[in-house]
C-alpha cells in the first residue's frame, strides 16, 4: 500500500513538472524548438545590434535609471540572416527604428553581462511606432544658465573650434536628476543624448561623465 502511494505521488509530482517544461519552452506562439524569447523596448541603435529593454515604458529616460532598477537589458546584433517581421510580412532590418515593442527570439545562449549578449534569430515587430529621432554628442561642461527664463547647460561641443560658440542645452526632469548627481566641475567632459529642441539646441534625456 505505501509503495503504491509512493508510486501516485511519484507520478504526479513527474506529470506536474514535465508539464510546465512543455509550457515554457513549446507554447510560444511560432516558437521554434531551442528558441527563447524576449520581449522589451528597443531602447538604442548602434553597430549592428539593438538594445532591448523589457518592462520600458519610456524609451528617453536615462541609461542609469533603467540600469540602477535592474531592467533585464539585451544587447542583440542583428545580422542579414535574422528574420524581421511586422503584420506577419518580412521587412528588412533597418525597418526596425528606437521606440519599438519587440518580440525577439534567440538561439537561448546569452553572454552573462549587463546588458546580456546575444544574436537575434528573429524580431518580431509588435508596436511600430517609433521615437523620436536621437542625437549623441559630447564636449566640455562649462555650466549652468538662464536663457530666457529657461534652465540650461552649457557645453563647448568636441572637435569644434574654440572660436566657435558654445551649445546650450535643456535637460528633462529624470536627465537633471543624473546631472545633480554627477557633480560636474567646469571642463569636465561629458557625453549626452538629446533630441530636437525648439527651445534650446537640444533636449537632454541622457547624460553622463565621460571617462577617459
């Protein structure tokens, strides 16, 4: 009798497991055997890969607050043989553009850094709309100023004659918040994200030191 017991729950504890083995690797919809998926937020473009960020919800929000909270981060490159898709046709890979909702299946192996590494086998695209397009720059902190009634910084842009005027940006709120935590002494360079500004020569939503 307690070896037929032994026997059920044997059994069923084998059932339940099995079972949830078939759900996390086979129940995706068009899910290719030895596949994995993420899903996240193309947060950047560059070099061949983009960076896929899940549980984003604001792709101009700084690289550190993202990366302090411990967002899970993939670094994928895309390469002409990786499948892109939207509406279930095939487009190209430069379709796929900073803001979009990705589904990304991969070969399952992921290099252990933060952001992960991997190669996409393929992106689905899940929400096409787009970000506004991103600029990246850097030069040297000259300070904080009131341009028309307006908070800004001023930077002396790299690789730009001295001769030449310095830019003055506007930051947004999560990006003053990075800065205040920087303390920046003047001269110390810096590299930034911005987008177009019609109030400033850019809006900075990203910024850091940048460390030789």
């Amino acid at each position: 009798m307690r070896k037929l017991l032994y026997l059920m729950i044997v059994t069923t504890i084998l059932v339940v497991f099995l079972g949830s083995g078939c759900a996390v690797n086979g129940d995706e919809p068009n899910q290719e055997p030895g596949q994995a998926l993420i899903s996240g937020t193309v947060y950047k473009i560059e070099d061949g890969r983009i960076l896929v960020v899940s549980g984003l919800e604001d792709v101009n929000i700084p690289w550190s607050v993202w990366f302090e909270q411990g967002y899970r981060a993939v670094s994928f490159a895309v390469e002409e043989d990786t499948l892109v898709e939207l509406d279930g046709e095939q487009v190209d890979t430069s379709f796929i553009a900073r803001g979009h909702k990705v589904d990304v299946y991969h070969e399952g192996f992921l290099a252990e850094s933060y952001p992960e590494q991997g190669k996409a086998l393929r992106v689905v695209i899940i929400d096409p709309e787009a970000a506004e397009e991103e600029y990246t720059d850097s030069g040297r902190f000259i300070g904080v100023m009131v341009n028309e009634s307006v908070e800004v910084i001023e930077v002396k842009i790299s690789g730009v004659p001295d001769e030449m005027p310095s830019r003055l940006y506007r930051l947004t709120d999560q990006a003053w918040e990075v800065f205040n935590t920087l303390e920046l002494e003047p001269e110390e360079v810096i590299i930034f994200r911005y987008l177009e500004d019609d109030q400033s020569d850019g809006l900075i939503f990203d910024i850091s030191r940048l460390l030789n």
